[in-house]
C-alpha cells in the first residue's frame, strides 16, 4: 500500500480517548451504545492493534495525546 501513497501519517492518542471518541461517532451515526461498543470491541481495537507497530514507519506522527497540543 505505501507504494500508492505520498505520505503516511500515524495519528497517536491514548486509547481511552480514542475508544470513547469512536463510540461516540458510531452512536453519533445511529448505532445503539451496544451497538457500538460491540463494534469498537470486534473491529475498531483489533485495527489499532495491527496498526500500532507501524508508527516507527510512518513519514509523520500527529500525536493528539492532550496536553501536548498547542
């Protein structure tokens, strides 16, 4: 895939916030509160997973962690 791209950015933030931030967007777009954990549990967290070893090959880390930004 990094063949396709310009550029690759990691986006980094605590995963507390990323989760409560992920369903919020899936009930903010109708799912159900079980709805959407069930999908955050099952889909969401394992891609974070995966994609989190990655972060050392991206062109450019946004960290969102609070407290950092300005």
């Amino acid at each position: 895939m990094r063949g396709q791209l310009d550029e690759v950015w990691f986006v980094a933030v605590e995963d507390l916030l990323r989760r409560r931030r992920l369903l919020d967007r899936h009930v903010r777009f109708g799912k159900s509160a079980e709805a959407a954990a069930g999908w955050v549990d099952t889909l969401d967290e394992p891609n974070a997973v995966l994609v989190a070893p990655t972060r050392s090959q991206a062109d450019r880390v946004v960290d969102l962690t609070p407290g950092l930004l300005r």
